[in-house]
C-alpha cells in the first residue's frame, strides 16, 4: 500500500499542475499520447518478463510502481486532450460492464461472457 493515500482528484490537479507548470500540454495531442501509454504499457510489461511462475517481481516492484505511474499520467492526459472527465469516463464504463457481466454469470469466472 502507498505511504501516503492521495485522492483521485487529487493527483488528477498535481498531474495538471506538473504538465501545466512546464507548457507540455501543446505537445499532448491524442496521437502522441495514446502511442506513449502504449510505449508505456510495454514498459510495464517488461517488468514481468522472464519471471517464469513467480508473477509477483517483488525484485521488481518499484520499477512496476514506477512504470505503472507512466501509464496512469499519460491515460490522465489523454483525457484531458480528448476533453473527457477520467473519474466520469471509468464510471460509465463499470456501470456498461457490469450490465455486461452481471454478478451472478461472472463470479469467479475468468471466462469471456457477454450479454450482448
């Protein structure tokens, strides 16, 4: 767990700040982002390769933290270049899944089910 339990909004304002702070949003166009979350997302990846049946990488935890923060501020600012609020688009899209995979079909199944 992290030391200090920061809000969502929260780090959403520091993440704006941070970017806001250095003029980064003028190069924050959609393209570039949804290719760095990507990029990133490898990154992240990378951390697990080779771990073989240990999943965990306590080895390499804080290079996944840290890689996992990359993917997060970039998906942060992706939002903001696309003019959509992140708590609201993510809450949409649980309420969409769970009419998806209702409680009592998808419990302890890991299996692709789809009401649809």
């Amino acid at each position: 767990m992290p030391e200090q339990d920061t809000g969502f909004s929260e780090a959403l304002a520091l993440a704006r700040r941070f970017r806001d702070e250095r003029d980064w949003a003028q190069f924050h166009n959609p393209k570039d982002l949804a290719a760095s979350i990507a990029i990133e997302a490898g990154e992240l990846l990378e951390t697990f390769q080779w771990s073989g049946a240990d999943l965990q990488r306590e080895d390499r935890r804080a290079e996944t933290v840290d890689e996992l923060a990359d993917v997060l501020l970039y998906c942060v600012y992706l939002a903001d270049a696309l003019g959509v609020d992140a708590p609201t688009i993510m809450a949409d899209k649980l309420a969409r899944n769970g009419r998806r995979y209702p409680t009592e079909k998808a419990r302890g199944n890991a299996r692709k089910w789809s009401a649809e």
